[in-house]
C-alpha cells in the first residue's frame, strides 16, 4: 500500500508516466482516475508514519515537539516558495508529520497526568470539538477548501490537538466509540466508490438530498459487512497466531 499516493504526483505526458506538482489540472487523464480506492493515497502516508512511529513515540516529548516544529517550518518556507497548493496543503508526508506528531504529543499529555483530563473543564473542551465541526463548513465560508493556511483551519486544528487528551480521557472506555471507529475507517474507504456506483441512478438524479441518504446508508450497510466479515475474521485470526506464537516461546 506504501506509494497509493504517488498518483497525486504523476500526469499523463504524451503517452508517458511524467512528474507533476499540479496533478489535478491536467485533465480528464489525471493518473488519480486510475486509482480502485482514490481516498487510499492516505494510507501510504500513514503506513509511513507508523514505520517511523517505533523510533519516535518514545522518545521525550521535548525531542518530538522539535521535529513537530521542523515539520511546520518546512511547510511554510515551501509555502513562501509557492508550494501551498494541493497536493503540497494536506497530502506531502513531511508536511502532514506534524500532524501525526500532535497526536503523539497530546496522547503523551493525557499519560503525563490522566487526572488533568477528567472532570467539567475537560469535557467541555472535548465537546467543543464536534461544535467546531459541525460549524466548520460555515466558518470557512468561500476561503479554499483545500489550502491549509486558512485561518479557520488552522484554529480548528489547534482546538483538535487541545482537545484530544480529553476526548481519549472520556472516551477511551466506550464500547460504542470503539464500534464508531470500526465502522469510520471502510466508511472512509468505500464512500467514492458508493457514490461512483450511484452517480448514474435516475432515481437520485434530482434530489440531493436523496441522493445523499442512499450514500450514507448503502456505504454504512458496507462497512459493517467489511467489519462483520472481513475485518473480525482477520482479527480472530491474527490473535489466533499471536496465541500460538506466544505458546511456543514459552515451551522453548
């Protein structure tokens, strides 16, 4: 799955694969049409990161907020060099580091004093993150979809990375958030796909609204089916293994 998101870097040349930084502007041969799941570029990049992830989740928080730091510099003095658009605004592993980063920071920042996090104050500060989504949309207005130096985005991110210790603090033993998030990561995958499948429908073709519903419940529908048949089968299978291995080190 390591280079699903080389396509966002690559253009149809004269018949020929060719090095782009405009991916999206260079017509219907884009080489991202191409791709079965679009949406997994993103994959790539976390994979890279949870290669990375063993050499730096332990180090001291001092040393990860250095290279959180390093990760911000780099984007902006390659946005002061013209390199802001996407695919450099949110889809560049150096630049989205820092993004990976802030979640190491603020898990580190949940463990340094769990009972920080707990409490009113805490949980006002988690719920204001679903606030800000929901507002989001809104709050942007006709500011780019895409450029990451939006005001309104970078403030969302901040509150997010503020407010993760206290969303894990109050939710890391729900079993319903735990199902959410089995469900959230094939919903992610196959949402392109749904709406690929249904783009044609007469049936949906004068009402978003309608069209939207059919989205959301087909792609949900799918998503417990990957969950329920794939994903837990997978699961009991590994922890099958992971039985078996242990087993043996101990008998030897």
């Amino acid at each position: 799955m390591i280079g699903q998101d080389l396509p966002l870097w690559l253009k149809i040349d004269e018949g020929h694969l060719a090095w782009t930084t405009q991916a999206f502007d260079t017509g219907p041969k884009d080489v991202f049409h191409f791709m079965l799941i679009p949406v997994a570029w993103s994959l790539s990049l976390e994979l890279c990161f949870y290669l990375l992830a063993p050499f730096i989740a332990r180090r001291p928080w001092q040393q990860i907020a250095m290279l959180f730091a390093a990760s911000v510099a780099l984007r902006i003095g390659a946005a002061l060099l013209g390199y802001s658009a996407d695919p450099f605004s949110y889809r560049f592993f150096p630049f989205e580091l820092a993004l990976f980063l802030a979640g190491v920071l603020a898990y580190k920042a949940w463990a340094a004093n769990r009972a920080r996090w707990e409490g009113q104050g805490p949980r006002l500060l988690a719920l204001a993150v679903p606030a800000a989504t929901l507002a989001y949309p809104w709050l942007l207005g006709s500011a780019s979809q895409t450029a990451f130096f939006e005001p309104v985005r970078i403030g969302y991110l901040l509150l997010l990375a503020a407010a993760l210790p206290a969303i894990h603090g109050w939710s890391r033993n729900w079993a319903l958030d735990r199902q959410i998030g089995e469900l959230s990561y094939p919903l992610y995958l196959n949402q392109l796909l749904v709406m690929g499948l249904l783009a044609g429908w007469p049936l949906l073709a004068g009402s978003t609204t309608a069209r939207t519903f059919a989205v959301t419940l087909i792609s949900l529908a799918l998503a417990w089916v990957v969950v329920r048949f794939i994903d837990r089968r997978i699961e009991v299978w590994r922890h099958h293994l992971a039985t078996r291995a242990g087993a043996a080190q101990i008998g030897g």
